[in-house]
C-alpha cells in the first residue's frame, strides 16, 4: 500500500500561496521590527481595511503571522516557527548534488 505525503504538501501549498502576493510580503518585512497594529500596517500600506483584512487573514490561516486583541485593537506578528519551515521546505526541494540526470535520449518513443 502506497502513502501519500498529501498533509505535508497541502500545508506547503498554504504557505507557499500566502508568501506569493506582493502586500502579504510587503506586511511580512514590516512585522521584522516587531508586533504592530492593525492600524499602522493600514497606514503604512495605504490599504483599505477589507483588502488588508484578507491578506492578514491568509497569512494567519497558514500560520505565518499570529494576533492578539487588545481592547479594539489587534496587533500582529511573525510567528518564527513558520518560517524555519518554509525555510526547510525549500531546502528539502534541492535536487542532492550529483542527482540531477541528464537524458541522452527521449522520454517518449
């Protein structure tokens, strides 16, 4: 009986698709220095609450960034955890050096 390995390539599907925008990215390198507000990220990114809304919401859902409420407000930051597995995500797609072939002939005859 085969496995398939479909948890582990769902999960990378979900963060890879939240890393593949250009404001969630833009969001991420903000949350470097640190927690910030909602409010700030909406000011320093000139978006409207509903389309920033959506992309915090994407980026929470695959765990890359983590809220907290605090009276009105929410405040977001990375969660460290997530990136350490994009980044082993990544690191395991490398072929292993040496075990790239190369095809003298053609595949379909």
């Amino acid at each position: 009986m085969t496995t398939t390995a479909r948890p582990d390539t769902d999960r990378s599907v979900a963060l890879f698709h939240a890393l593949s925008d250009a404001t969630r990215l833009e969001i991420l390198e903000m949350l470097r220095a640190g927690e910030r507000c909602v409010c700030e990220l909406q000011d320093e990114l000139d978006a409207a609450q509903s389309r920033l809304s959506f992309h915090l919401k994407v980026l929470r859902e695959a765990g890359l960034v983590a809220d907290r409420k605090e009276g009105r407000w929410s405040y977001y930051r990375i969660v460290p955890e997530a990136l350490t597995e994009v980044h082993d995500l990544a690191v395991a797609l490398q072929p292993r050096k040496g075990t790239l072939p190369v095809r003298t002939t053609g595949c379909c005859t």
